[in-house]
C-alpha cells in the first residue's frame, strides 16, 4: 500500500487559514474567508439599514461564503419551527414508524452544516414573522410587522416608501433566473409577502386593508405587489393560500358556494396575473395542479384563506406542501439560468399559536418531507438548500419520561432525577403532567368564555380567562389525541412567539459558510455570496468591493427594468 504523504498537524493548518479550517463540500470547493471593514457603531441607535446589510455581509463573506458556486438556490422556511419544535416533531416521526423516536433525524438533521440564527426585531427582543423573514429576504434587519423595508414606523407609509429593500428573490429576477414562492399560508402573509413585497404593515394585505391615508401616500397593498413584475418576469411560480386577497367582493370562490373574494377595488388579481403570463396556469386543486405540469409559469390559491392544516386537508382536493415543492422545482429546473425557490411550512406557527403541539409537529414532519422531495430532486453540487425558521414559540419539553415514551403523553418513568423508574410520573400535587407544555397560550386550565375549566381542545379562541386553581386531573385524558391542547401557565387568547435562536441547516455549494451564531440577516448574504449569478449582478450594480464581495446597500430601482 503506498502511503500517504505527510500533512501539517491540525493546529499548524488551522492557523494558517486565520483558524477558519475549511473542508471541501461535495462539490470540491473549498471556503476561502474574506475580510470586509465594518465600522463600530452604537447599539441600537446606529443601526442603519447600510451598517445591518454591511456587517451581514463581512460575517457571511468570513464564513467564506465567497466560495460558493451555486446554481438554484431553496430556502425553507419552518414558521416558528423552534429547536424544540424540531426535536419533538423528531422523536414523533420516529414513533410513528415504530421507533422509540429519539435515535430519529428530520431530513434536513442529515446535512453537514449546521448554524444559529439571531431573531430580534430592531425593535423587539422577540418577533415577528414580518420583520424576521424581511431580514432574511432583504440581509437588512428591521421592525416588527415590516415587509420588505427597513426599519421605521409601522404605519408610515410615506417613510417606507424611501425604504424599500431588495430581496434576493427579486435580484434573481433581475439577474435572468426563475424565482418562486410556495406556501402554506395565505401568500399576502408576513413570509411570502416578504420575499416579494414591500409595506411598513404586514397587515395591508388587500384594499380593503390600505387606510385611505396610505394609498393616498402611494403605498399599495401585498396581493397587488405579489403578481407584479417590476424586476422581470416575476415570480414563475406562486402556490399557495389566499384566493380571497386577490379577486374582488363580487366573484364567488369557485370551491365554497358560501365564500366571495375580499377586494373592494373590483380588480381581479387573478387575472391580471394571467395577462402578464399568456402561457401560465392558473390553478386551484390538486388535481388542477397535477394536470399543470410543464407550464412556463403557474400560478395556485388553493384555499380563499390560509391551506388546510395537513392533519385536516382533504388529500384528493389539496396539496400537500411536498407536492407544491415538487411542482415547483419541475417548473422552475426548465430555466438554464438557474433558480431560486423559498418554500414556507406556515402552519408550524398557527399550530404552536392555538397551542396545539399535535399539529405543529405534524406540520414540522410534513416541512420534512418536502425537504426530502427536494433533497432528491436536486444535486447538491449545483443547488444550494437551507433550512431554518423566522422564530421560535413557547413550546417546552420538559420532565424525565423514559425513553420512547409517547411524546404527546404524559411523563411515565421518573418525577425527577433521583426517583426510580416506575408508573406515570407525579407533580407535587399527586397528578400526572405531560411532557410538552407551552408557557403560554389558550391551553390554560382556568375556565375561559369559551370552554370550562379543565383540559382545553382544539380550536379554542378565548378573550377571558377566570384564574385558574390547581391542575385538572389527566389520568384518564388522551393528551396525545389530535385536538387536545397542551397546559399552558399563562393564559392568553394566542400563544406568543419565543425569543431564542433558531436553527440553519444547509447543504449544497456554499453551504460551508453556515456556521456559528449569526444574525439572521446574514443568512441574506450566504445566499447571494454563494450564488455567482447573483453577486454578479449586484457588482453590476456598483455594490460591490474590490474583492467582488456585495457590501454597499442596493437600491431597488437600479435593478428593475
């Protein structure tokens, strides 16, 4: 056997790298750091939208993110698909396959790199979908409730309207390649709205939402925005909810008889965006949706509001969010420029919202599984794949059940550390407790105007509460069963978003780059640093340094056509 040459040690080679050892991925590229100057600045008081978009861009180019080829870019997007969202959704998946669940791994806790994402709002500790997707969309943090602008006053709509940022889908649009967008909520919601949009409110999604101040300023609500193309050809693909946003008042919802469109201004989006693509489809069930295949651009609303929750849909009429990833990629794969793709499992959040952990972790391992579709749809040595979520919740995994124990039942084995195993664990109280709970949220046990006091179910949507005196008895309560909601100490009509990191997980060219703990504009700048055709045309627009790497602030107008 020849042997092998010899290597400097470990320790010699990481310091001549700057201790920024790099490995090759599967594409043979290694990742080289780049030094980019940030100045110092005062927290929070200097922090300008140029100063976010330039320290994003040092720590992704120090990443050496820079070293990345990348051709399609997809980003997933778990809607408050907290860490422990992840590893309870997890040990489920696992359980349902007759594992114990915990030795179990999410497709996406197979890829090599792995990092920690920085949530806050400039404005709030915890935040917002609206403020946290525009980070990511844009590599610019900003307030709570903002899409696509950097930050401000939530209702100004004169100020915003000099703070529109760049997202990276719309660069790529302007840079010749396919963009999409699939979701599972209403696509006028916070995270698609942000990757396309731009408004101070999230909550102007239609006309009828715009105060008449803000369209007198020039502020135009989400669902025109979405079926506009500004930078190109727009977004080739769109599926998702929210048929409702785009059609008027006076047309019927072609699949409720007892349902009409919410627009007041009597456009129909929905045509306009078929005028802008003679070739397109326009679809609105599965089976429509199926029968689309090989369309140059498509476009589904498969509900008038947010998309069934996948526990709850009706298989033959609906999608599931692996079936629109899939529809996606076949359609935007055609484009030899290359693609980007941001797919969002929306519905995580409302579960964890209604306090609901069955659903939010079903809905996690339905995210899983179209990351999977899109794991085998794509190469990893042209497409780059990242996984995170926008924010966490307040779902807790706590006591010491044993192992394999139903991660949606009650703790049995141990009461706390010292005590042996046994029975279902007990509380100081004498009664058993479960091993998810939320620290807030609906699940409250205190009677509330819509249910009595004891164990709440699913849908529960309260505005008081009476407060609450001891814990219900669960012995003979089947926490695991879809609608049962898990206890909550703090009653509230909604649950509240956690302010904690959030994962990345990423694989394909560039993916190297992600690790450590990052602020979460920075996952903007992994996405363009490693995708050649977008840094490109971002120097070609004069934003970048004399190392090539975009560190100057892009203004919208200078990439549109």
């Amino acid at each position: 056997m020849q042997r092998s040459k010899p290597v400097l040690p470990l320790a010699a080679f990481c310091a001549t790298l700057l201790c920024a050892c790099a490995s090759p991925d599967v594409s043979g590229s290694r990742t080289t750091p780049v030094a980019v100057n940030v100045p110092a600045t005062v927290h929070p008081g200097g922090e300008t939208a140029d100063w976010w978009y330039r320290s994003g861009a040092a720590r992704a180019a120090g990443n050496g993110a820079m070293s990345g080829k990348a051709k399609n870019v997809i980003v997933f997007l778990g809607d408050g698909m907290s860490l422990t969202t992840v590893a309870a959704a997890r040990i489920l998946e696992g359980q349902r396959r007759g594992q114990p669940g915990e030795e179990n791994q999410l497709s996406w806790e197979r890829f090599p790199n792995t990092a920690l994402s920085k949530t806050y709002n400039t404005d709030s500790q915890t935040p917002d979908s609206a403020g946290t997707m525009t980070a990511i969309s844009t590599g610019v943090k900003t307030h709570m409730g903002a899409i696509g602008v950097s930050a401000g006053h939530r209702d100004d709509c004169a100020g915003s309207l000099r703070k529109h940022r760049l997202t990276w889908l719309q660069l790529a649009d302007s840079a010749g390649m396919a963009t999409g967008i699939v979701s599972t909520a209403r696509l006028t919601h916070a995270t698609p709205a942000a990757t396309w949009a731009h408004s101070p409110n999230r909550d102007w999604e239609n006309d009828t939402d715009l105060p008449p101040e803000a369209l007198a300023q020039g502020c135009t609500d989400i669902a025109r925005q979405m079926v506009g193309t500004p930078y190109g050809r727009g977004p080739r693909v769109l599926l998702g909810g929210g048929r409702g946003e785009f059609t008027p008042v006076g047309q019927r919802d072609p699949e409720y008889d007892d349902k009409v469109g919410q627009r007041l201004d009597g456009r129909d989006l929905v045509a306009d965006w078929k005028s802008a693509h003679p070739q397109g489809r326009y679809v609105w069930n599965r089976e429509q949706l199926r029968a689309a295949a090989g369309a140059p651009a498509l476009l589904g609303l498969f509900e008038p509001d947010h998309m069934q929750f996948d526990h709850d849909r009706d298989r033959s009429a609906e999608p599931s969010l692996a079936e629109m990833t899939a529809a996606a990629i076949e359609h935007l794969s055609q484009d030899p420029n290359g693609f980007v793709l941001m797919v969002e499992g929306a519905r995580i959040d409302h579960a964890n919202h209604y306090g609901n952990a069955f659903r939010a972790l079903d809905e996690t391992i339905a995210l899983s599984e179209a990351v999977r579709t899109a794991v085998e749809m794509t190469s990893a040595r042209d497409t780059l794949v990242l996984v995170t979520a926008d924010h966490s919740h307040t779902l807790n995994f706590v006591g010491y059940p044993v192992r394999g124990n139903p991660i949606l039942g009650k703790v049995r084995g141990r009461g706390g550390e010292d005590d042996a195993p046994g029975d279902y664990a007990r509380d100081a109280t004498g009664l058993t407790f479960t091993t998810l709970t939320y620290a807030n949220g609906p699940g409250n046990t205190g009677e509330s105007n819509r249910q009595p006091a004891g164990p709440k179910r699913f849908l529960h949507s309260p505005s008081t509460f009476a407060p609450v005196e001891g814990r219900p008895d669960l012995s003979q309560v089947d926490t695991a069963a879809p609608d049962y909601l898990q206890e909550a100490l703090v009653p509230l009509k909604s649950e509240s978003h956690g302010g904690e990191d959030v994962g990345i997980w990423a694989r394909g060219p560039g993916s190297e780059a992600v690790r450590g703990t990052v602020e979460q504009n920075t996952l903007y700048h992994f996405i363009v640093q490693a995708t050649p055709r977008l840094r490109e045309r971002l120097c070609q627009a004069g934003t970048c340094d004399d190392n090539g790497v975009p560190v100057e602030l892009p203004q919208p107008s200078d990439f549109m056509r």
